[in-house]
C-alpha cells in the first residue's frame, strides 16, 4: 500500500495560502485557471476555491504524457484542447507534479504562443531533482521526493488517485505489475 507522506490536512493548509499568494501576485480582475487533466483536477478544485476574486474562468487542457508507465517518454499528446480562447487573459496553468519539466515545457510554449497578457504556473509538487529542461514554476505547493508519489489527484495506472491525501509508492510492492 502507499506510505502517506502529505496529509489531507496539511494540503488544505498550503493551498489556502496559495491561494491567497496568487491573489497578491498576479495581476487584478479576471483570471484563467487552465487545468491540467487529469491529474490536476483535484487540486484545481481546491485551488480556485482558495482563490478571492471574482472571475475565475476554469478549462482544462487533457494532455498525455506517460501512458501507464511509471517514467517520462518526453513525449506530449494534446487530448482534449482549452474550450475558450486565453488571448488577452491573465493565465494561470495548474498541473499536479513538475519531474522532468519537459511536459509543462510543451504546455507553457504552446500557450504562450495563444497570446496571453500573462502565464504563470502553479505546481501541487516540485521533483526539482528530475529536471531534464528549464521550466520555471511561479508557485509550488510542496517539495516532493525523487520517488513515485500519488493521491491527492495524481495515479500510478488509474490506481490511487482517489486518495484524499499525498503517499508515495513502496517501489519493493510496484502498483503496476510486469509480465
Ligand atoms: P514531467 O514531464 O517529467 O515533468 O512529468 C510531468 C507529468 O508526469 C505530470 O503531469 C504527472 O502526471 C506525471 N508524473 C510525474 N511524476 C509523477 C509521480 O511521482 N506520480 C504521478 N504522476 C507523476
Ligand atoms: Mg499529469
């Protein structure tokens, strides 16, 4: 089973301060929180309620980048694109964990170029150690371990993502079992 290593309490702690951070540094008035699916849906909905302001636009980009394998391919399939347009808008990108950077460094290059009045990025989880490309994250929730974390949002092949809080995977007992 998952060993907890993040409570449910201590997430709930973070993300009202962060939410209370991105309403201090982002610029005033409406905001489009962009959602990365799925495993940023959890915390996105906890996130924008964290959020005082009055316009929080949400939509969600579905993006694939790992298939049911537990390591980066770097390889990134837009499945599902935003529902409104974010030219002009105040942007900002919601996703679960940044490991290697190379999937919010696709996401981030992709809608930059859709011509936002301004893009920042918010991460539940920093595997800073995993970094393969430059990537900065405006906001990071917690530090995670250079281990394979679920919960909270974030599966290993479906598995886990119910979990209310953040455990990481015993890697002696994988989730995902070889043939
Ligand atoms: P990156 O492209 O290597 O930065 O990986 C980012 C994506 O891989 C995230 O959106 C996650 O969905 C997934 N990912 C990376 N590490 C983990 C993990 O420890 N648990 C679950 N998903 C992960
Ligand atoms: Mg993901």
């Amino acid at each position: 089973m998952p060993r907890e290593i993040i409570s449910a309490a201590a997430i709930a702690r973070r993300v009202a301060e962060l939410g209370r951070e991105i309403d201090r540094q982002l610029p005033g008035g409406e905001l489009a929180v962009v959602g990365i699916l799925r495993g940023a849906f959890v915390f996105m909905s906890d996130l924008v309620r964290a959020i005082p302001r009055e316009v929080v636009m949400c939509d969600f980009l579905g993006v694939r980048s790992y298939g049911d394998a537990t390591v980066s391919s770097g390889v990134v399939e837009i499945t599902s694109d935003l529902a409104l347009p974010i030219e002009g808008r105040h942007v900002l990108l919601v996703e679960d964990i940044v490991d290697t950077g190379l999937t919010l460094r696709y996401l981030v290059d992709l809608l930059a170029a859709r011509g936002p009045a301004s893009l920042h990025v918010c991460a539940l989880l920093d595997k800073a150690s995993g970094r393969k490309t430059a990537v900065s994250v405006d906001f990071v929730g917690f530090a995670a371990p250079d281990r394979f974390v679920v919960g909270y949002g974030l599966d290993a092949a479906q598995r886990y993502r119910n979990l209310p809080y953040i455990a990481e995977l015993d890697e002696r007992a994988p989730a995902v079992p070889t043939f």
